[in-house]
C-alpha cells in the first residue's frame, strides 16, 4: 500500500529555517521521483522542488532556488525539503509527492504524480 507522510511543519520567523520530511512507504522506493508542492487557501497549488529516482538531479520553482533544497535518505525511505531564508510567502500547506514514471521535463506537474501525502501546515510570520 502507498503511502506518504509528511511532517515538520509548524511556526517560523521570517529569515528562519523549517525541515520537511515525507516518509515513503512505496514498494521500491528507489523507483519514485519525488516532488514536494505547496498550496495557500484560494490559489492552485504550485510546484516547490523535486527529486529523480537516484537522487542525482534536483528541480526548484524560482520562487524557492537557492532557500530550499530537496534531499532523500534510501535507507530510511524518507524524502526531506529543507527551507532556508523562509519568507512570509512561503506559507502554505506542503505536499510530499511520488510518480513513478516522470520526464524529467514533467517534474515540476503535479497531474504527473499519482501518489500525494495528506499535508503539513508551514506558517512564516513576515
């Protein structure tokens, strides 16, 4: 059974730092790209970072590149998003999610991950 779990949300100040992490239980977990997305209440949820199956590439929004980054552990079938310089937009609900199969120029579309984890709230205060 797939499933993903997020958690490490919480409370940051502006100009702090929060780390995500998405427990995978995936039934070969090294076959998965990994994405992370986040969503504010009324606005689509958008692309944050990504992840390929080795770990060898990673993808960013512009809004996020160079404060966040995108790691995961195989042994411990986690991925994490660390976020670095968090501003107050970058509060949102933040998504893990898991696709398979995905080019690697469809990384940032979230209609290309099947499996989706049930959220974590991120709230940055400006």
């Amino acid at each position: 059974q797939v499933q993903l779990v997020e958690s490490g949300g919480g409370f940051a100040q502006a100009g702090g730092s929060l780390r995500l992490n998405c427990a995978a239980s995936l039934p070969h977990f090294s076959d998965y790209n990994m994405g992370w997305f986040r969503q504010v209440p009324g606005k689509e949820r958008e692309f944050v970072g990504a992840i390929t199956t080795t770990g060898s590439s990673t993808f960013y929004s512009d809004s996020v590149k160079g404060r966040f980054t995108v790691g995961r552990d195989f042994a411990k079938e986690t991925v994490s998003l660390q976020m670095d310089s968090l501003k107050g937009e970058d509060s949102a609900v933040y998504y893990c999610a898991a696709a398979p199969f995905i080019a690697l120029g469809d990384m940032t579309r979230q209609a290309d991950y099947p499996y989706w984890g049930q959220g974590t709230q991120v709230t940055v205060a400006a």
